[in-house]
C-alpha cells in the first residue's frame, strides 16, 4: 500500500532545459547542468511565481533542479531548502541512453532499468519527501524532475503518462472530486 500524498495545497516546477533534455537522454541521477534555454525559463518561471505567497521552496540537490530554485529563490527573496528524496530516478543501465520505449511500462510498474528503481520505488521515496515538504510554512514549490511529477500525479489519483514541460509552474490542489493541476 502506498503512502497517501498530504491533501495541502503546492507549487510544482520541473527543472529548466538541459543539453540532455533536448537530445531526449535520460538523465535520471546523473548531476547534469541547465543549459542557456534552461537558466532563461528558469528566469521567466521566477517572475511567474511572483505574488503567489509561495513561503517556502524546497527542491531536488541535482544541480539542475538546485539552480533552478536558486533563481526563483533569489526573485522571490526566499532561502532553499534541499531534501534528498526528491532527486529524479535512478535509471540505472538506462541513464545517459535515450529515451526508448520502455517508459511507459516503467510507469506501469512492469519494468526497471537493470540497476535502476522501479515506479514503486521511486513513489515511496518522493511522497515521504513530498509530504516532509508540506508540513513546512504554505504555500510550498517543490522543484525537482519529471519522472518525480508522474509519480506524484500517481499519488494525486491522476494519469502518470503526461509529460511535464521545464520550467512551466502548476499549482497541485486537493478538493472534493480530487486533484486539480492548474
């Protein structure tokens, strides 16, 4: 049985572009740098999340998903904090390889890379450090990775097959009739 997500409200942001993300590589936890395209949407999603009352950041210690809250955080005036257990999966045998089509039942829980985590793995792992997370002052943005995303819309009761864009703010909410992703 999984861990339920916190049902508190929270902003999410994917990491800015790297060379990696634009030749379809997976990166995984490999520590790989935002490139120019990266740090420019990194700028404009901290001028997007001005003047929502976002009080607390907390993000993946991969030096993409760091200096991606660094530049909200700077814009914002905010301190980041860092929780390992948001970095992105390990791909294991995959990492460094193209995305191929295995995601989709990696997703689905049929397959892991050799040496890597599995979906299941992956969502123990961020929903505790989702949920550590949301016990800090609202409202929150967690920056992290992709794969994190799908897994946490896993935990939402949302479809896990949806690509997460760099960079592009959501609001995560609980309600009545589920999630709502804005």
């Amino acid at each position: 049985m999984f861990q339920p997500l916190a049902p508190v409200p929270f902003w999410y942001l994917r990491h800015g572009e790297t060379d990696w993300n634009a030749q379809g590589l997976s990166q995984g936890s490999i520590d790989t740098p935002l490139n120019t395209t990266g740090i420019a949407q990194a700028r404009h999603a901290a001028q997007q999340l001005r003047h929502r009352n976002i009080e607390t950041i907390v993000a993946s210690p991969l030096s993409r998903a760091r200096v991606t809250a660094e530049i909200v955080a700077e814009t914002l005036g905010l301190p980041v904090q860092f929780d390992p257990d948001l970095k992105e999966v390990n791909w294991g045998v995959q990492e460094g390889q193209p995305t191929g089509n295995w995601f989709g039942d990696w997703t689905d829980g049929g397959f892991a890379p050799e040496g890597g985590e599995t979906f299941a793995q992956l969502r123990h792992r961020v929903t505790s450090g989702v949920n550590r997370a949301l016990t800090c002052p609202a409202e929150v943005l967690i920056v992290a990775h992709g794969a994190v995303f799908r897994v946490l819309r896993a935990a939402m009761g949302l479809d896990a097959h949806m690509r997460t864009r760099n960079a592009v703010p959501m609001r995560c909410a609980p309600g009545a009739d589920g999630w709502t992703i804005d």
